[in-house]
C-alpha cells in the first residue's frame, strides 16, 4: 500500500509539473486573472466582435475579432514572445483564435473558459467605454 501511494504521488508530480511547461492552457476565470496580474509581457485579445465589446470587456483587452477574414493575417503579424489572454463570449470562438495563433507560431496562449460570461459570473472587473454626447 505504501509503495502504491509513493507511486501515484510520482505520477502525479510528474503529471503536474509536465502541466506547468505546457505554455497554452484553458484558464478559470481566477487563474486568468491571476496570470494577468504576475505576467509582464501579457497581451489580452477579445475576439469578440466590435459590438459585443462595447456591453463590456476586461481591462487592457484590445479587439481582434475572429470573424474578420483577415484574422490569420492580422495574429501573424503579433509578437510570438509575449503571452497572449484570450477571450470570447462563451469559449467557442477563442478556440477558433487559439487554433489560428498556434499557426501562426504563438505559443504562450490561456484560453478564458467560459469566455466572458465566465468571467462576469465569477465577479471579475468589467469595463465599458463612455459615450460621449
């Protein structure tokens, strides 16, 4: 039984730290966060479209909309060094994002799961754009 237990606790070491090296991840809402606050080259990507952005966003997001033809083009252009957060509404169009930045060489991505639902739900800051009169 002890030999069991040391084992498992090997495996599961192992297993961890192989977790941690895995530079694209799918991220809870307070791991997100978290990341964001300790990682110095952090980009946020909202692949949302220009109007959902407007009902709100995280802080720092800038606007890549996935759905534009140009996205590839667009994510080929951004620097493969820095750590890039990703978002959409509910996790399916980040995904699209996600697949699109790993061709183009990207490879320190966290996916929000949930998307921004999640991260409003979980209580998370979110900001919006004044209008202006």
């Amino acid at each position: 039984m002890k030999r069991f237990i040391t084992s498992t606790a090997i495996i599961l070491c192992a297993l961890f730290t192989a977790c941690q090296d895995k530079p694209t991840e799918i991220v809870s809402p307070d791991t997100f966060e978290a990341l964001l606050i300790t990682t110095s080259n952090a980009v946020i990507v909202d692949v949302r479209t220009e109007e959902e952005m407007k009902e709100g966003y995280i802080e720092g997001a800038i606007l890549a909309d996935v759905k534009q033809e140009d996205f590839a083009k667009i994510v080929s252009g951004w620097d493969p060094a820095k750590t890039y957060f990703i978002y959409c509404r509910t996790g399916k169009r980040s995904r699209k994002a996600y697949a699109a930045m790993e061709k183009a060489g990207i490879e320190h991505i966290y996916e929000l799961k949930g998307g921004f639902k999640a991260w409003k739900e979980a209580g998370k800051p979110v900001y919006q754009e004044e209008e202006s009169n």
